[in-house]
C-alpha cells in the first residue's frame, strides 16, 4: 500500500457519532487504501461511547469552537493572527462573508466564516492537508467553503438526506460550483442536486457512491420461523421523517385484530417524548419496548432476533427525508425481511415483491398489512430475504462503494 504524502482534511459537524456509522468506516476504509486523514470536527462526541471500529482509525481528530459564545476570545485571536498573515485577502474574504450574512440576514454564515478562520490558522497552513471533504452539505461545507476561500486549498462534499432539502437552494447550489467535486448516496439526490444548476455550463461533477455497509459483519444467517409474539423490529432516530407515528398507528390496528406481537425500537431523537407519549395513548404500552441507542455488536443480536423489519419514512413538513437508511440494507443483509415505504431513493435498495415489501408513505394501514402478509406467510419472505442479500453484495458492499471514493480522493491529492 502507497501512502500518499498529502493528506484529506474531513470536516465533520461531529466527530465520533452513533448514528453516523457509514462516515467512521468510511474514513477507516479510505485509510485502508493509503489515503491519509486528518478529521477537523465542528463539535465534540454527543455520546459517551462509540462503536469498536472507530478505535482503529488512525486519523488525527482537532475540535473546533463549535459556537462564538463562549469561545469568541480564542476565536477572534486566531483569525487576528490570520488576518495578520493574510492581509488584504482576509479582508477581502471577510468583507463578502458579511454581506452575504447580511443578505440572507444570518448570523451563521459569520460563526462559519470564524470557524474556518480558526481552522486554517491552526491547522491548515503550513500542513500537509493538501484538500477539504466536507461530510453534509449545511454547516461542515459552509466551514469548507470559506476555509477553501482563505487558503485557496480546493474541497469537496458529500451531501446526504436532510442537509440537502432543509438547504435554501440559492445557496446549495452555490456550494456547488465552487466544489471540485460532489458526492451524494442516492441517485434521487443527485437528480435534484443537478436541477439546481439549471443546465449550468462548466459546473463540477456530481457522484453517486451509495454508503454500503460492512456485509463481513452483517453476515447472512437463518431467521427464527415467525412465532407468536412476533417480533418487530426498528432501527432509526425518533425524528418525523422517519414515519415513528404511521408505524404506530399501523401496530395499533395490528394489536386491534388480536395480533401477538412485541415492538422493539433501537435508537434516539428529539421527537422521543412525543413517541412514546402516542404508543401510550393508542394502547401499546404492554407491546413496545424503546431501547434507546446501542453498540452494533448489540444491535445486531436484535436483527438475528426478530421476524420483521420495519419503516415508515416519509416527507417531513419542513421537507427533511431520507435517502437510503443503511438499517434496511443491514437489515436485509442478515436475511431480515423488510417492510418500508416508497419515499425517496428507499425503491433504489428495495424492490416491492423482490427484495422486500414497500407501502405508500403516510398509509398505516397498508403497512399493518404488508407486516401482517411477511409475518403469516413467511415462505415467500423466505425468498425475498435472499434476493435482498445479494442485492446488498452487488451494490452496497462497502469495500466496493468506498473504491469510487478513493479514486475521487487520490486524484484530488495528486500532484506536489
């Protein structure tokens, strides 16, 4: 394996996290392939554990301010130093971050043009970073943008789910064609990525690399034959998108046909309370079990446990959804039969009847019902489990899906 003596600086907003799993083995495959690392993290761990890969990444982590208050002093000393040694090329990069925060009348676009300043005083002049990989295109590429700007260092990013259609497009697609590159993990993302170019000439190349998972890990094993209480499980963030209310609402109308099933839910979100709060009132308590967030190593005991997988992702109101929710294909991978809905870039993975069963979004009773079907009839998920796992070994392997990546990333390097 050749080293390449120029290093990738990755700018995440944080750095280790739980539920960002595909980024840690994605910076430990790269690092596999001999491109080195340094990861600059717009905010320290959320968690107070992590999973047992990341301990062997090699990469060096720097956490920056992630916010002005409490942190201007060091913030205002190290861009001070910059300005310094910058002179009128600050001033000049300074001057249009302001009014372009005083257009869109947001004072983050100043924080983000500070943490970039800090990041190049402290880190990236003199450095052997020779390129700028922002992951989400919100805050880690508006960090990227202005640090790329102060140093003239080029970047790219990968935009995922939510960053991509909570973004204000005038400024998604100004991020754009300043990128060297693009990286998306939908084919769905990309189209919409390029509609916001508008033809446009000369604009940099979008790529579509899925995430992948690790299918070593994720090994293929007989389930359990559907027995009362049947057991369903989820694996997502208690956020809107992820349709926890439709699900409920489905097993809900399953508990009322006296269906014997347990409920285990794995994982986190803002939206907690409110979750739990509706399985109360809908009668469900004796039924589902919330387990918070886990390890893979305990996670995947539960997938070898259950019957079924299930999500009801859909279109949140603010227009946040999904892409391609790495548990369906880690789901499917072991040879869990899934049942989710057609949203987004999910139909990508899933193929309704093939490899899995898909519902309309916001439809609980057609997911009730497709849940129902996998449940009392297993013969046929039986063989659609299998064509799910070598649907998973032929397009989301991520030893394979990380090799574009690499490619991207070592000829962004090349060169003194």
């Amino acid at each position: 394996m050749h080293l390449n003596p120029n290093h990738l600086g990755m700018i995440l907003k944080g750095y280790p996290r739980i539920s960002e799993t595909f980024i840690s083995r994605e910076i430990l495959l790269l690092e596999s392939l001999g491109i080195p690392i340094r990861i600059f993290s717009l905010r320290q761990p959320r968690e107070d554990f992590s999973h047992e890969h990341v301990k062997e990444i090699q990469a060096s982590v720097s956490y920056m301010p992630e916010y002005v208050l409490p942190h201007w002093r060091r913030l205002l000393e190290s861009n001070r130093l910059l300005w310094r040694r910058l002179g009128s090329h600050y001033t000049q990069c300074l001057t249009r971050a302001i009014l372009r925060a005083c257009e869109r009348k947001k004072t983050a676009t100043v924080r983000h043009f500070l943490q970039a300043g800090h990041l190049a005083a402290t880190e990236l002049l003199g450095s052997p970073v020779k390129h700028l990989h922002a992951h989400f295109c919100h805050t880690p590429t508006s960090v990227a943008y202005f640090a790329s700007e102060l140093t003239g260092l080029p970047f790219s990013f990968t935009a995922h789910a939510k960053d991509i259609y909570t973004s204000e497009p005038e400024q998604l697609a100004r991020k754009i064609r300043r990128a060297q590159f693009v990286v998306t993990c939908t084919e769905y993302n990309a189209r919409y990525l390029r509609r916001l170019l508008n033809g446009s000439a000369d604009t940099p190349p979008i790529h579509t690399v899925y995430h992948g998972i690790d299918i070593e890990f994720f090994q293929f094993a007989p389930h359990p034959p559907p027995a009362p209480p049947c057991r369903i499980l989820s694996i997502g963030r208690l956020v809107a998108k992820k349709g926890y209310d439709d699900l409920l609402k489905a097993l809900s109308l399953l508990a009322g046909s006296d269906f014997d099933f347990r409920f285990i839910h794995i994982g986190s979100g803002e939206d907690g309370a409110q979750i739990k709060a509706l399985a109360h009132e809908l009668g469900l308590s004796s039924k589902v079990e919330f387990l918070g967030t886990l390890p893979h190593e305990e996670v995947l005991a539960h997938y070898r446990g259950a019957h079924v997988f299930a999500l009801a992702c859909k279109v949140a109101e603010n227009g946040d959804r999904d892409g391609i929710p790495n548990v369906l294909a880690e789901a499917m991978a072991v040879g869990l039969p899934v049942v989710t809905t057609e949203v987004s870039a999910i139909p990508e993975l899933v193929e309704d009847g093939i490899t899995g069963r898909l519902v309309p979004p916001g439809e609980p009773a057609a997911m009730a019902e497709a849940i129902r079907e996998v449940l009392l009839q297993p013969e046929e998920p039986l063989r659609r489990a299998e064509q799910a796992r070598k649907r998973v070994e032929a397009h989301f392997d991520n030893r394979q899906c990380v090799k574009q990546l690499h490619a991207l990333f070592q000829q962004a390097l090349a060169g003194p």
